[in-house]
C-alpha cells in the first residue's frame, strides 16, 4: 500500500510538470518565430536582390567582385538563409523549426540562432532547469516501480530470471525505437547513409550538437510541415529514455552476474528442480 501511494504520488506530479514543459516549448516556438522569422525573410530578400544585381551588373567577373558576392553569401548563410535555390526555399522559422529549436535550446542541444539572442538566453535560464526536473522525475519514477528488484534475492529463480529477460527485452525496443529506427528514417529523408544518420542521432541524444548535421534544412527537398516538429519531439522521447535506462543498464549486469554465481554454486539437484519449474 505505501508503495502504491507512492508511484501514485509521482504520478501526480509528473503528469502537471509534462504538461508545464510542453506549454513551455510551446510558448518558446511562438517567440521564436516571432522574432526570427522576420528577420529571416529580410536576409533572404537582400540575398535574392544581391543575386539578380550580380547577374545582371557582373558579366565580367574579377577578384573583388567575387569577394564581395562570398561575403554576402557568407551573410547570408549565417543568418540562416541557404544560398541555393530561391525565395521560395523553406523557412528555417515556421513554426515546426520554431519548435525544434526551442527544444534544442532546453535540452542544451543547441542549433544556433539570431535576432532572439537575448530571449534565448533567459528562455534556457529557465528551460535548462525544467528540463532537469522533468528527467528527473521521470527516472525517480522508474525507481519506484523497480522497487521489487531490492528484495529480488528473496523471490523463486523463476521470477528472477523473468524480470532478467523483461529488462533485457525492454533495453532492446527501446534501443529499437530511439536509437536504430530514427537514424534510418533521417537517413531515407535526408538522403543520408546510415551512419550519418546514427551519428545525428547519437551526437543529437548526447545533447553534443556541433550542427554538423541538421534536420529539414536541405532547399532541395520538400519536407512534410511537421517533420522537425516530430525530430523535436523524437529528442525529448530519447532523452527521456535514457534517463529511465540509465540505472537499468548497471542493474541488469548485476542481477545477471548473481543469477551466474548461483547457477555455479547449485548443486545437479537444485538445476534440475529449477528446469522443471521453468517448464512448468
């Protein structure tokens, strides 16, 4: 009963936070778009303007011009504005990418932004905590579940050897659903191998981000409108994976080691009890 109440407790108040942290990212992705996409679109028109201007003025190209046509480009790319293409290039600021990157910003991912420096800084002051406490509590309410595992020693070798073979089995899916699946779609989408797909995902989970790679930046491509809305949700699924996995790794080598020790000191008779109990 103590135990029920409990997990009844952290239930209760894992369920108010989750929906506090995605009214946050939420709130985060409307500023952002907001502010940025603006922006954006000045760059991008300048950029185009810049463009025709070039073609029309430079038919004989020498080394200053080149230089100052880089420049802009360089401008340009660091403002978020891809070269490439057109003005009808996606916007990096919908409000899907919007989401994505406030998503970026709580976990300390980070993807790099522009005319919301100053809102980015006090939106992670306090995304960067809520995050924290968030993961938190969901890997002290895996605590509380597994907490028939401490008293594991006092129960059949029947059921220690099930709860060995559920937790290896759920390491499995979830390692499936987080960290293999994922990688193979970004690399079918982005036209990636799949090692650079497992690379995003892994340098992306390990909240690293260098920015090397990115979802749903390519101009070449025509991304559905939600997909760096589900690559922002996809992060906060596996980030929230690893935290409930993270003692479950350590606590499966363990038990696996004492089921081993027990095999070896059990005599012939004790194994065979245990087959038949296993087969029954």
């Amino acid at each position: 009963m103590p135990q029920a109440r409990l997990c009844s407790c952290r239930g209760g108040r894992v369920l108010p936070l989750l929906l506090a942290y995605v009214c946050y990212l939420l709130l985060g992705a409307t500023v952002f778009q907001l502010l940025e996409k603006q922006a954006e679109a000045q760059s991008r028109d300048q950029f185009q303007f810049e463009k025709l201007r070039f073609l029309e003025n430079y038919t004989c190209l020498d080394q200053r011009a080149l230089e100052q046509f880089v420049q802009v480009i360089m401008e340009a790319w660091v403002k978020g504005v891809n070269p490439k293409g057109n003005s009808t290039n996606p916007s990096n600021w919908d409000f899907g990418s919007s989401f994505f990157f406030a998503g970026t910003v709580v976990t300390t991912i980070g993807k790099g932004s522009g005319q919301g420096q100053v809102f980015c800084v006090f939106y992670a002051l306090v995304g960067i905590p809520l995050n924290a406490i968030f993961l938190n509590h969901l890997g002290a309410g895996l605590h509380a579940h597994l907490a028939t595992l401490e008293r594991w020693e006092e129960q059949p070798r029947r059921s220690q050897l099930l709860q060995i073979l559920g937790l290896a089995l759920f390491l499995t899916l979830g390692t499936l659903v987080i960290l293999i699946c994922p990688p193979m779609v970004f690399s079918h989408v982005e036209g990636w191998s799949f090692g650079e797909g497992f690379y995003f995902a892994f340098i992306t989970l390990s909240t690293i981000g260098f920015g090397d790679y990115v979802v749903g930046t390519d101009p070449s491509k025509h991304y559905i409108s939600v997909y760096r809305s589900l690559a922002a949700i996809w992060i906060l699924l596996g980030l929230a994976w690893l935290a409930l996995i993270l003692p479950l790794g350590p606590l499966l080598l363990h038990r696996c080691s004492q089921l081993w020790l027990l095999s070896l000191q059990s005599t012939p008779r004790d194994l065979l009890i245990w087959r038949r109990s296993l087969g029954n």
